[in-house]
C-alpha cells in the first residue's frame, strides 16, 4: 500500500496554501462569530501566527524529525490547558519508523516537545 506519497502530498499542499495565504486583519475578516466560537479553524490559526502566539509548522515540523523520526499523517492546532497554563498546542499524529502509530505535543509558542504518546 502506496500511502506514504498521499499523506506528503497532502501535507506538502496544507503547508503551502498555509504558507502563501494573504495576510488578513480581525477587521479584514473576523476570527470570531458573535457567540465568541471561532469561525473557522484555519483562520484562527492564521491570526495566531500573525499576532506571533505560534511559530510556523515547518520550524514544528523539522523539531519534531529532530526528535522523532516518522512520516507526518496528521497535524492539529489546539488551544489546551497544559500544567494550568493556555497553550497553542500542535497536536502531530505519525507513523514512527518501527510502525508505531503516535502523537506529539508541542508547545506551538517555542518548540518544545511536551509530550510523545503511543496513540
């Protein structure tokens, strides 16, 4: 099964579209609904790179190969409660070289690797 191609050329497009997206301002395009629930993830998570709050998913992405070594499937970005504090976190889903389905944590704000679990 060939489906190590798809997931890079999927996440190699999100990167992309990420990366060269327009800047926009609260004011251009609203990041919250009038409830306060975001409007769209992609947009609060555009603003959160702008305002400086997360740093860019390549500089995550590289950390992470640094630390643990796999094939990228699935990346989030969650705002978390972690040790009483509020995080960005980037939630990182991979398939470890022994086959081993996990999930990484990193603080979005510097790098650090907070966690990595079997999943």
């Amino acid at each position: 099964m060939h489906t190590q191609p798809f997931f890079r050329r999927r996440l190699l497009a999100a990167l992309v579209a990420f990366a060269l997206a327009p800047a926009m301002s609260l004011a251009d395009s609203p990041v919250h609904e009038a409830n306060g629930a975001a409007r769209h993830d992609h947009d609060r998570a555009r603003y959160a790179l702008q305002q400086g709050e997360v740093r860019p998913i390549a500089e995550i992405l590289r950390r992470v190969a640094d630390e643990v070594p796999g094939e990228v499937i699935e990346v989030e970005l969650e705002r978390e409660k972690w040790l009483g504090k509020r995080l960005w976190v980037y939630e990182i889903k991979l398939i470890a070289q022994d086959g081993r389905l996990v999930e990484v944590l990193v603080d979005a704000a510097t790098a650090e690797i907070l966690a990595v679990e079997e999943d």
